[in-house]
C-alpha cells in the first residue's frame, strides 16, 4: 500500500508542465510534489503516474517514492490565484504525491550522457506503457545526485481512455524517434530479455492494487475496482512479451 498522509500547506505551484502540480508539505513532515484529482484529465491521470510508476520502480528504474495525499480544499481558500484555487477547491480527497526530489535537475541531452543499457530499460519501459511524454523537448527525467530519474507519468496506457479498444491499442507501435535518450544507442534487446520475463501476472496484481479504489469508482462497464485493476494489468501482460519488436525510430545499441 502506498503510504497515506495528509496535507498540511500548499506551497507554491509547479510550473513547467501543463497540469499544474503543487508542492505541498503534509502532516509527516516531508515535502511533495502534488497532483490532483481535479486537475486536466482527472484520476485517470493519476491511476497512470501508479501504474506506471510502481511498475516502473519494480523494474529497477529510479522513481520518487508516491504517497497518497489527503487534501482538505479548505487550504485553498488562501490561495491569491484563482486558477489555484479553483485546483485545490475541486481536489477534495485522495490525491497523488511524489517525493521532491530537491535541487534535481531537468535532463538535457546534449549536456548529459546516459549508457545504453540504461537508456535500452528506459526506452522499453516507455514502450511498454506507450509514454507519448518523454521527448527530448520535454524528458520527464530529472539528474539528481547523478542519477536518472523518472518522473510524470500522466501521458501513458492511452488505451485506458477507451477500454473496448484497449487490446487492439495495446498492439500498436511505439515511435521513439523523439524519445530523449534515443541518441544514447539504447539496448533494447537487452532490456527486453531482462525485463519482459519479470512483468508477470503476479506483477502486475501488485502493482495495481496500489491504485486507491476511490481513482476507480465507477468506471463505465467494470463492476468494481478490482475488475478495473485486471483491465489495467492485461494489456501490459500481452505488451511485455512483444514489444521490444514494435518500436520504430531508434538505432539500436548492443
Ligand atoms: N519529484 C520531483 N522532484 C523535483 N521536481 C519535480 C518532481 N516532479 C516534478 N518536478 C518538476 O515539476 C515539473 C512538472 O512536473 P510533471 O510531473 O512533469 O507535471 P506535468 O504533468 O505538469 O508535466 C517537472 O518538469 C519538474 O521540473
Ligand atoms: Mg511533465
């Protein structure tokens, strides 16, 4: 289970990405960064940063730890900007957070060098989970202490916004020709032959019981959560053992 706190200041909002993010500091004493269920596209949103993000952490690729953060939307009513506001009025409940990982740095490209082996694991991960959000003009990697890490996991499973196509979409190509770390000649047979054995069923079960129930309530043709958790997993399932074949646009290291 994802730890569970609850907010106890807003900070100040993050600016770079579209969907508003906000630092928060919460009644554990640590510092998050802030995504909310009232923000763009919702707790779907949100079910994706889990999916992914502790999926991702399982295959050994560096994510801030994710917490579950209670929001009372009374600590908004302080907030001088409306746009603020109206986000933290909207966001009452479970909302998602994300260490802050204080003084990271964005990844650039052309500044930085990363190993085939890792760029190979990253580049079959955002595969896997069809990530349209990790292009070298917006990386969603931060350096921090001289590592990678992997943040922003919103844009993913654009399958899960149209569940009866969702197998069919899960087929698909993943074009990497934008990717950040295709210039890094990423291994991706490696990767595949690492990493495609370790996404099992078993896997897949715990990833998606971190996802809060109250993000997969009442979704369109599922009976409970849990039926909604299976859906999330199957595709994934079917994808890890194919898709390392369906990426187009990279040159492949060894
Ligand atoms: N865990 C984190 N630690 C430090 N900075 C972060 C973290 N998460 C996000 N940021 C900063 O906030 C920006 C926006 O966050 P992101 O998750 O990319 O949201 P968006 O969906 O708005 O793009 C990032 O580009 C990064 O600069
Ligand atoms: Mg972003």
């Amino acid at each position: 289970m994802l730890k569970k706190v609850a907010a106890t200041r807003y900070i100040t909002p993050l600016r770079e990405g579209g969907s508003l993010p906000g630092l928060a500091e919460a009644d554990d004493f640590g510092t998050y960064v802030l995504k909310f269920t009232g923000a763009g596209q919702g707790r779907k949103t949100l079910v994706a940063e889990v999916v992914c993000g502790e999926l991702a952490r399982r295959l050994g690729l560096r994510v801030p730890r994710l917490v579950t953060v209670a929001l009372d939307p009374v600590l908004g009513l302080g907030e001088p900007e409306q746009q603020v506001q109206d986000l933290l009025r909207s966001s009452g409940g479970t909302n998602l957070g994300m260490d802050f990982l204080s003084g990271a740095l964005g990844f650039d490209p052309l500044a930085f060098t990363v190993g085939p082996e890792e760029a190979g694991r990253i580049v079959w991960f955002d595969a896997l989970v069809n990530n349209v959000d990790r292009s070298w003009r917006n990386p969603n990697l931060l350096m921090w202490h001289g590592d990678l890490w992997l943040i922003d996991h919103g844009a993913t499973m654009i399958w899960h916004h149209n569940w009866p196509g969702a197998e069919a979409s899960a087929g698909r190509s993943y074009d990497a020709s934008d990717h950040a770390l295709a210039r890094f000649t990423p291994d991706l047979a490696g990767a595949a032959a690492e990493l495609a054995p370790r996404v099992t069923e078993e896997l897949l079960a715990e990833v998606t019981a971190e996802i809060p129930d109250a993000w997969l309530a009442d979704e369109p043709g599922f009976d409970t959560p849990d039926d909604l958790r299976r859906a999330y997993a199957r595709p994934l399932l079917a994808r890890a053992a194919v898709v390392h074949e369906r990426v187009t646009g990279i040159e492949e290291g060894k």
